[in-house]
C-alpha cells in the first residue's frame, strides 16, 4: 500500500522527541522526492486521539512576558536568545507539518511547499540546539511561549486565514526582527550564531513567498480584495499589531507589493 504524504506529515508532527520529529521530516521529503508517497489533495483526515503538536515535556510554556530576558554580554543571556529562538523554529516545523496534513482540496504544489519549510525549519531548529549545546545549554533549559502556536490553532478551520495570519504576518516578522538580533550577537562575539541568522533570513523570505502565494491564490480564487481581507481577518483572529520597523527590502523579496507595503507603513504610523 502506498504511503500518503500529508498524513505520515500528521504523524511526524505528533512525534514529541525534537530529534525525532527532525528526521522524521527529512526521511518525509527524500520519499517524497523519491516519489513513492501518494499525495491526496482531497483526502480529509481525521484528527488524532494525540495531542497536537507533539512536544518535549520542557520547555514549560509561559506568558511572552514571562520568558527570561538576560544580558547579551553573558553566556546564559545568549544562550537564552539562542534558546528562544531555536523554540521558535521548533514551532514553525510544526505549523508547517499542520499545514500540510489540515487542509484538503489544495493544489499538489501547496502541499510540497510545506513540507519543504517543514524540511528548513527542522534545519534551523538543528542549527540553533547544536549552537546552544556548543553555550553548554540545550532545549528546554529555559522557559518558552505559546503564541505561535496559538495562531495555528486559531486558523484551523481556514486554509485563507492560516496563510494570512502565520506566514505572512507572524513569520514575516521574523524579517524584521532578524537583523537587529544578528547585529546584538556580532557585538557579543557571538559571529556563529549571526551567521546562523543569515541562513535562517535568507529561508525565511522564501517561507513568506509562500504564505504570500498562496494566500493571494486563495483570494483570486474567492473574488476577494487582498488588502481589504488581510485588514478584516487580522481584526477577527485579533492578530498581533504589526510594528515598525520594517524590514523594506526582505518583505519586497518575499512578495510584498509596494502597495501593501506604503499602505502597511501607513496602518502604523
């Protein structure tokens, strides 16, 4: 019987084990590659009995407010930073897997989209543990939160609000704020994890490029005005308010028009 690929996507991202649920994603995508998974479009699945996403017992999840903040110039205050943004990758292989194996009726090349983030999040996520190990810390030594994930599950009945809300809002933030947290770790010294950061910004944008594709194919699809629905699901799912500064030049790449640009420097002025 042939395997399909978005629901052995479900059942990696079940998997609570970060090691595990890393390979998991990479054995996925040689398969895939290799074409022995059947790929449904229009297969609905059924949601497991498990708890999704899986997660290791640690990180304890806690307000945003609460995540320790420390000291650039110490090693525990980097070893922080790096913690808090390794938990975010480890989130983003799981909203890309929840993409994949969620929503049905999409074309074929939407699916392989995912699961080829999922793949390059599982790589920035190993990045950033084996960086943190290098600190004497691993995953899970600091506290993390839940927002990203808050998101996903706020969207699981819309493939249109998902593609709004997670890549091209709360992950193209991640544009924004990745130069100013590379620049803080060259003056700590810390050049391995700032060359870290060039990689994870330079597969960020195309993750973006792909949340912006799909989500203006979905509003072709449906007849409706990008900007005008963007503007009204942020304000239904009480999306983050986006603050500047922008990262101009990055958001321009993942496909942002000039338009949607002028007219997001104008909603924050």
């Amino acid at each position: 019987m042939t395997l399909c690929l978005r629901t052995l996507a479900l059942k990696a991202l079940i998997l609570s084990d970060p090691q595990q649920k890393c390979s998991q994603v990479h054995a996925l995508c040689e398969a895939d590659l290799a074409g022995t998974l059947l790929l449904d479009t229009q297969l609905t699945i059924a949601a497991p009995t498990e708890a999704i996403p899986g997660r290791p017992a640690k990180p304890q999840l806690v307000p945003p407010k609460d995540v320790q903040r420390r000291a650039m110039h110490t090693p525990e205050g980097r070893a922080a930073l790096i913690h808090a943004l390794a938990h975010i990758e480890f989130n983003a292989i799981n909203l890309a897997l929840d993409a994949v194996w969620r929503f049905t009726g999409m074309p074929a090349d939407y699916y392989r989209d995912w699961l080829q983030v999922a793949k390059e999040e599982a790589y920035h996520f190993s990045l950033l543990r084996t960086h943190l190990q290098s600190l004497g810390f691993d995953y899970g030594d600091f506290d993390g939160h839940n927002s990203l994930w808050e998101m996903v599950e706020k969207t699981q009945s819309d493939v249109l609000a998902r593609m709004a809300l997670v890549p091209r809002t709360l992950e193209a933030r991640g544009l924004d704020a990745t130069p100013p947290l590379k620049q803080k770790l060259q003056q700590a010294g810390d050049h391995a994890a700032a060359a870290i950061l060039d990689i994870i910004l330079h597969d960020e944008i195309g993750h973006v490029t792909i949340g912006n594709r799909w989500f203006n194919f979905l509003c072709d699809q449906r007849s409706l005005n990008p900007m005008q629905t963007f503007d009204q699901l942020c304000l239904q799912f009480n999306a983050p308010k986006l603050k500047p500064p922008f990262n101009i030049t990055a958001r321009k790449l993942a496909g942002f028009s000039d338009l949607e640009l002028e007219y997001l420097n104008g909603r924050t002025a």
